[in-house]
C-alpha cells in the first residue's frame, strides 16, 4: 500500500492549489491586525514559514521581496504566489494584580488570515520586476472579565501590511541584488468597557469607566538585499529593511469615569497623529541547498531600537507628550527540507519571536518561541505546500501582570511559474 501514497498525496496537493487560487479572491477582503512589540508574529511566505522564517539564503519565490529582494533575481520565469493562514486556535491569557484581587481575562479567536499575495515579471534575462502585498502582522480578540467586584470586557483589532514593487538584477550567475519599496499602513481600534466596586470604599457604590482609541499610520519602508550562490550548495544572503518614513495618520481617543459616589468625571479626548513604524532591521542568512533533496537554513535577525515623539499614543492615548520606545533585540530561525520522493518534501523549522517591549512598556513584553512543520509539493512549474505553525510564549512582563500567548496556525501556499 506505501506504493500508492505519493498518488494519494498528489491528489490532495491539486485540491490544496484549487483552494489557494479561490483564496485569492477573498485576500483583499479580510481585515488585517498587528501587535507593536513582537515582529514576527506571522511568518512570510509558504516554504519560507514551514522552514520557521530561515529564508534570507533562499528567498527564490515571491517571499523574498519581504525576506532579502535579491533572491528575486534567481527566478527563471513569471510567477504567481500566494500563501495564508488559517488559525485553528489562537489563545492569549492575561492576569493582572491589584491591591484588590487577581483578574484574568482570556482572548480567543479562529480566523482565516490571507498572508502574502505576488506577482514577478522577467524583464529580461537578468532583471525581474515583482509587486507584493504582504500581511505583516495580526491581532483580533475580544475578551471578558467577570467577578464579584468587576464586570470588564475589551475588544482589540489591529492591523498592518506592506504592498509596494519590488526590483532585483541578477550581476552574475551566483550573485544577485534587489530591493523593494513598500507603502507601510497600519489601522486599530481599541475599546474597553469596565463596572467594578467603587475606589471608595462605600458599599454599593460603584465605579464605570469606557475608553476607545483609533489609530491609523501610513509611511514609507524598504528592504535591500544581496544573495550569493558561493557554490551549487552553498548560500548565503543579507537584507536590510528601513525604519518607516512616516508620511500620514491620525489617532483619537476618549475616555469617560463615572463614580455612583463620586459622581461623573469631564470626558477626556485627545486628537493626534498617529504613527506606527517599523524599526531598522537587517538580516543574515546562510543555507546548505541540494536542489531536490535537502536544505539546511539559518538566519540571525537584528532588529534596531525604535525612539519617536507619538502624541496620544495607542497605549497613553491621553498624553500629549507620549513617546514610543523600543528595545534593540535579536531573534533567530533554522530551518530544514528534506525530498521524501521526487515531488514531495517534508519541512520543518524553528524560530523566536522575542519582544522589543522598552521598560515602559514592560507590561506587554512576552518573548515567544515556535515551531512548524508541513510538507511540499514540486512538479512542473508549481511549488505548493501545507503545514503547521505553533508558538508559545509565558512572561511574567511586570508585578502586575502575567502573558500566556498560544497561536496554532495551518499554512497554505503556493507559486505557479508560467509563460517561457
């Protein structure tokens, strides 16, 4: 019966890519959401997220106008290419400490998140043109808390992505460089709704607070990147991305106190810009690549510290002089492919996703670890892939708050060369 299951599995593959071209349809469709802290929170690309983000050295499909655009030039044809994600279970768990007690609340969420969507044309033999649109991050959750003295529900929804061309000359045989240029665009809204036992301390007496923010950033970013075949096996990549030249946003916010004893509170608005970047980041990829039967990859990832005036800050969103901060931080991806027959090959990876949270914005710092593992499917033109995506992260971030994040994903994806 072994005998019969590459044919089984090349059925299936079939089905996987007629799904992904529907998907296409529903790509512009779906809303989009982001966390500030941890970069890698979505991993790009289909071989490159079932190989845990270990892409700079390869980078030889659309992906890599995200991971280094000099892989771009090593594409021999036109392509299309799309990946997404479709979380099965997605779980962060909050506890937070006061002099009065301990609150959890938990968010949860399954959600189908279209991750990466290309195009490349051979502009001749050494110069490909590419455009992308790339989902760069996501959060959605709504959560509660319910308990004797407090009644809080919140809902958060965040987004960002990247679209933008993306050129990359092939100077030799072995050596290649590109960049890309993408507009960076960023959307949120935050609210939150509390009812809890009055500060007072008279029985009965209780206390609501409702606060909303809105947010929206749109800015300038790229990323250059060089890849060198320094053997048939051997390779090696770098990129580097730019800081977001912020060009455009807005951010507003209120908030509204109401005590039964105290009684009410003016209402406190506030109306900025709003300003989401992305920091300097750059990129170093090695791999060992043995064309149709294994590949080893590693990549050290660097992202610079991030210092800016944001007035009314998501986070501070009543404070005209609120800054936002970020830490300089390292994170690390290996990766591995491995053909089991002609057309099929097993993936695997592992990557960090460690926070960038400064000290002041401490209570939101989890550093998250991860792992996925899925498998190929190359025959004629197409490359296609199904796999899994799990990550992990538990950080007691302050004295008044404990993260537990858990994110299970299935990835879907796949590039069609076309034409001659």
């Amino acid at each position: 019966m072994l005998y019969l299951l590459p044919n089984i599995l090349e059925k299936i593959m079939i089905r996987i890519n007629s799904l992904v071209l529907v998907i296409i349809t529903i790509f512009l469709t779906q809303p989009l959401f982001a966390d500030m802290w941890n970069h890698r929170n979505l991993l790009v690309g289909e071989r490159g997220a079932m190989m845990g983000g270990a892409y700079t050295a390869l980078s030889e499909d659309i992906s890599g106008a995200f991971y280094n655009p000099g892989g771009l030039g090593f594409i021999s044809k036109p392509a299309l290419s799309l990946t997404t994600n479709i979380y099965g279970y997605r779980n962060w768990d909050l506890n937070t400490y006061d002099s009065r007690g301990v609150d959890n609340i938990q968010f949860e969420r399954f959600e189908l998140i279209p991750g990466t969507l290309g195009i490349s044309f051979n502009l001749s033999e050494n110069l490909v043109l590419a455009y992308s649109i790339i989902q760069s991050d996501t959060i959605k959750f709504d959560g509660s808390i319910t308990s004797q003295r407090k009644v809080e529900t919140m809902s958060i929804n965040f987004d960002s992505f990247l679209t933008g061309p993306s050129l990359a000359y092939k100077i030799s045989d072995k050596l290649a460089v590109g960049v890309s240029v993408f507009y960076h665009y960023f959307q949120g809204k935050f609210t939150s709704f509390r009812d809890e036992v009055s500060f007072s301390g008279v029985p009965g007496a209780r206390s609501t607070v409702r606060q909303e923010n809105q947010a929206t950033s749109g800015g300038i970013t790229s990323v250059l990147g060089f890849k060198w075949n320094v053997t048939n096996e051997f390779k090696l990549g770098l990129s580097y991305g730019s800081e977001t030249i912020h060009t455009n946003g807005t951010s507003t916010g209120s908030r509204v106190d109401n005590d039964t004893f105290y009684g009410p509170s003016p209402i406190e608005t506030s109306s900025g810009e709003g300003d989401v970047r992305l920091p300097h980041r750059v990129a170093l990829g090695l791999a060992y690549d043995v064309k149709n039967k294994f590949t080893v990859s590693v990549d050290v990832l660097y992202n610079f510290e991030l210092d800016y005036p944001y007035p009314y800050h998501r986070f501070d969103p009543l404070n005209p002089n609120s800054r936002h901060y970020e830490k300089g931080q390292f994170n690390l991806s290996v990766g591995g492919e491995a053909f089991i027959s002609k057309s099929f090959a097993l993936r695997a990876g592992f990557f960090t996703n460690r926070s960038t949270a400064a000290e002041e914005w401490q209570n939101f710092e989890v550093d998250i670890y991860g792992g996925a593992f899925g498998i190929g499917y190359v025959k004629d033109g197409l490359s296609s892939g199904i796999g899994v995506n799990v990550s992990y992260g538990s950080e007691d971030s302050s004295p008044f708050m404990h993260w537990k994040r858990l994110e299970i994903s299935i990835i879907i994806g796949g590039t069609v060369l076309f034409g001659s």
